[in-house]
C-alpha cells in the first residue's frame, strides 16, 4: 500500500540517507571542475576536491593560482586555488538523484534527491548534502514529498514530477544535474519494475522517474516501449503537444491503446527506423482517422512531416487516392520534395478560378508544377483585371491633379498594372510591388519623363498626402540637380497649391 502521510513516506527511507555509494556518486558525478587547494605558500602538499584527499606536490616548480595542473594521484586536470588569496568565491552545488530500497518493504522503489554544496565558507574539505524531495514507487503507483526550501516543511505533491533545483544560490552558480543511475539498476531486480523496459529510458537520466510512475500508473507503457514505440513515450513524459491525447491509457490492449491494430511491418518499422516520436503521433493520428496507409510508406513518402497540410488535404481528397496520385507522381519522375503543400495549393488555387473538382484531370493532375505555376499566372492576371479596373476608375483624378510640364520634362500618370510592371522592369527598381496600394488608393504612383520621349522610363515618384516621399531612377539611382530643380517647380504647382486651398 502507497504511504499517505510525510511520516510514512519517510519510514521508507534510511535515517541516515548519505550512504558511502551516494558520496561515491557525488565525487565522481556531480560536480564539473575539480580543484587542487594550496593552503600555505610553500606547502609541500594541496588537497584534491576529486581524491578528497591531500597529495603530496613532487614537482617543486610553483603552481600559479588559478592556472590548470593534474593531480599526481588522481590525473584528474585541477584548477589550483591558493587558499590564501580566499576561495569563497568558487562555493559549489549540485543536484543528485539517488536510488534505493525502500527499508520497509523491500517490494517498493525509493529515490531522494539532494543539494550538495562544497566549500562552504570558504573551507576546501566541507562538503553538505540537504533533502530535497523523496519519491515512493510501488506496483500500484507512487508518492512524492519535497521539502519547502525556507520553513522546511514536509509538502506532499499531488503528482509525480522531477522538481527543478530553485534557490538564487542554486541559479547563481549554475550547479549540474545528476542521476546516479547505477543505484537504480541495483535497485529494480526483483521488484514490479524488473520488466518494465527501464532499461530503454537510461538516457533521460532524472526523468526516468516520470517513466516509472507511468508505469506503475499505466502498466500498458511495457508493451508500448517493447513494441517499438519507446520515442512516443519519451514525447510523452516530455509532454510534447502532439503525443497528448493520441494514446487511450484505459485500453487493456495495444489495438485499444493506440486505436487501430497495427501491423506487424509497421512495429518492426517503428523499431529499426529510429522515428521521433512527433512522427509516430502522427502516425497513429493519421492511422486512428481511418488511413489505411501503412507506417514504412507513410513515412517514405513524407507523410509523417506534413500532418497539418495533410489534415486540409482530407477534405479535399481521400487519403488512399492522395497515395495513388502521390505514387502516380513518383513514377512519371514529378514529385517534388514539396509535394503535399505544392498540391494544396493547387486545389485552393483550381476552387478559386472556379474549376470543376468532380474532373479527374483536374483533381490529380500530370505535371502538376507546370499547372501549379499556370494556375497562379490566371489568378494574378484575374487579380490585375481587378486592379486595372480600380487605377482606370482613379485615372482621370490623377491625370487632373498631377498633369504638369515644364523645362522638358513632365510628369505621366500611370493608367494599368502592366505601366508598374513595365517601369519596374526598364528601372531595375520595385514599383511592380506598389500595384495594390496604387489601385486603392492608399499610395499615388506618377512617372517623370523627358518631355521629348514621355513614353521612355525615366523616374518613378511616390507621393502621399502632398509629399514626395520617393525619386527612383534606374538601379534605384538619385535624382540630378536638373530633375531636383523640376520637382522644385513640380510641388509649387501641383503639391503646395494644393495644400494652401486646402487649409483655406
């Protein structure tokens, strides 16, 4: 039975828990730099952090504080620190997780994790282990006690979690994480979690502890991590969105778990190919949605990469006649790597022309990036009949407001998208992009030209509300003192008059 209170949380654990394995664990594991402590100049010995021991310094030449030696016992790389010049500085921390037996029943798992500080104030030799949290795991599920970091209380959690080391000291020095999980192995054996697939889970180091409350909670997670499916699991634990809610804990089997049967090619696939478990979420959401597909083509056709294009495909086509034409493809050599957005976007792009989508030739389409490119051509040359519609609606305002020549030059208003597209193409300069705020109105587009050649690019201005805002010339040149001196005359008769009225 799972204990329910502090008191039988800890009868589950040793009285004195700081056991000579777990300060093995600590001095091998725990801390990334080791230092040589040099306590009085002249010294003949210094301590080792990693031996914890003193050893004796053979090589008289002297060793600079704060420089890197090894240690003649160890051969451990040390800093060297004189202690002397004062060492408060480098104080120490880690985070350990620590498995055992329970003391009390020998069927039960425990795991107690433990800051540990070195050279607290300033002495080379201290080193302090202080209770964080104490896990309970049983065949029936599992407990978890943490110690309130500042009054110290005993708090019971409500579910199993691996706590994150907190304090400013903790994030001040940026101590490592470690999981001894040696202790663990030598824990396991003969215990409900003998079998369990741990073994798979090593790699998560702490988080293994979510695994074996899930476990104990869902013992159906056994069968999933030896079928194959241990990356879906690891998603899982790390609460990755795609893996929640794709598996049905109350399933007593694996066909209720996952919500289909799978074959056997597709768990032997799940198991060599070494998928991410994002992609075997989308596997099984794809197969749970009625996809007959198997795993080994789902993903060597891309399937498992594009489950949100593939989600607005399905209401397009279904999914077994999306792999005949996606194979279709292959085999004529026009597949491309992009093949499912390429394909959405036809079907939107044929739905907006108004195609009929009951034909085959239009549904599932030869050459389908040749009509994909000619599909957006029709649309843009509907979208610029639209917008050529709008510039000859403004044409003969502009023509009025802005009509003027003088000193051989004059200024042309632009009266379709091909003008933008044409002036866009002789400068070598971006007007083409104005065409949608030129036909609304939001931008007013107007080309100076020599007086002699009015139908040669020569400059592009942009105005709005009354100011020129742009003068390109070709390549995006300046404009010459010539032209300056036109555009000068140009705001006098056209822009500031304007305004003037305006304001009276």
């Amino acid at each position: 039975m799972l204990p329910q209170t502090a008191e039988q949380i800890l009868s589950h654990f040793r009285q004195a828990p700081v056991t000579k394995d777990l300060q093995q664990f600590v001095r091998k594991n725990a801390f990334n730099q080791q230092y040589l402590f040099i306590r009085k100049k002249g010294d003949t010995t210094g301590y080792c952090s990693f031996c914890q021991k003193d050893v004796p310094l053979k090589d008289r030449s002297p060793l600079w504080h704060n420089t890197k030696t090894t240690c003649p016992r160890c051969r451990k790389e040390v800093a060297v620190k004189h202690v002397w010049r004062g060492i408060k500085n480098i104080a120490d921390v880690a985070y350990v997780y620590h498995f055992a037996r329970s003391v009390k029943n020998k069927q039960l798992i425990t795991c107690q994790t433990f800051y540990v500080y070195r050279f607290l104030d300033g002495n080379p030799c201290a080193i302090e282990y202080s209770p964080s949290c104490y896990y309970v795991l049983s065949g029936q599920g599992a407990k978890m006690m943490y110690v309130q970091p500042y009054t110290r209380e005993y708090i019971l959690a409500k579910s199993i979690y691996t706590k994150n080391p907190s304090g400013d000291f903790y994030h001040y020095w940026r101590g490592k994480i470690s999981a001894n999980m040696a202790s663990l192995a030598r824990a396991i054996p003969h215990t409900p979690f003998q079998y369990s697939a741990w073994e798979i889970y090593t790699d998560m180091e702490e988080q293994i502890l979510r695994y074996l409350a899930l476990f104990a909670k869902y013992p159906q997670s056994e069968y999933l991590s030896k079928c194959g499916l241990s990356a879906l699991l690891k998603s899982y634990l790390d609460k990755l969105p795609a893996a929640r809610g794709v598996l049905n804990w109350r399933g007593k089997s694996l066909r209720k778990v996952l919500g289909f049967q799978p074959a056997k090619q597709e768990l032997s696939h799940a198991g060599k190919a070494d998928l991410a478990g994002g992609k075997l979420a989308h596997w099984i959401a794809l197969r749970k949605s009625g996809c007959q597909i198997l795993l080994p083509d789902l993903d060597a056709y891309g399937w498992l990469n594009e489950t949100s294009v593939l989600s607005s495909l399905r209401e397009i086509v279904p999914f077994d006649k999306l792999f005949t034409y996606q194979k279709r493809l292959e085999k004529r050599g026009e597949l491309t790597a992009y093949f499912f957005r390429d394909y959405l976007d036809y079907l939107r792009e044929c739905r907006q022309l108004g195609y009929d989508m009951s034909r085959k030739e239009i549904l599932y389409p030869n050459k389908l990036a040749e009509k994909h490119i000619q599909n957006q051509l029709r649309i843009k040359q509907k979208r610029n009949r639209q917008l050529d519609q709008k510039i000859s609606e403004r044409y003969p305002h502009l023509v009025e407001k802005y009509g003027y020549a003088a000193n051989n030059f004059c200024i042309v208003v632009p009266k379709s998208s091909s003008d933008l597209i044409a002036e866009g193409h002789y400068l070598r300069h971006c007007v083409g992009n104005y065409i949608d705020r030129y036909a609304n109105g939001f931008t007013d587009i107007v080309f100076l030209r020599k007086a002699a050649e009015p139908a040669v690019a020569f400059y592009t201005l942009e105005i709005y509300d009354g100011e020129i805002l742009q003068c390109r010339g070709f390549k995006n040149c300046s404009h010459t003192r010539e032209i300056h001196a036109f555009l000068e005359e140009f705001k006098q008769h056209r822009l500031t008059k304007k305004r003037k009225k305006q304001a009276v």
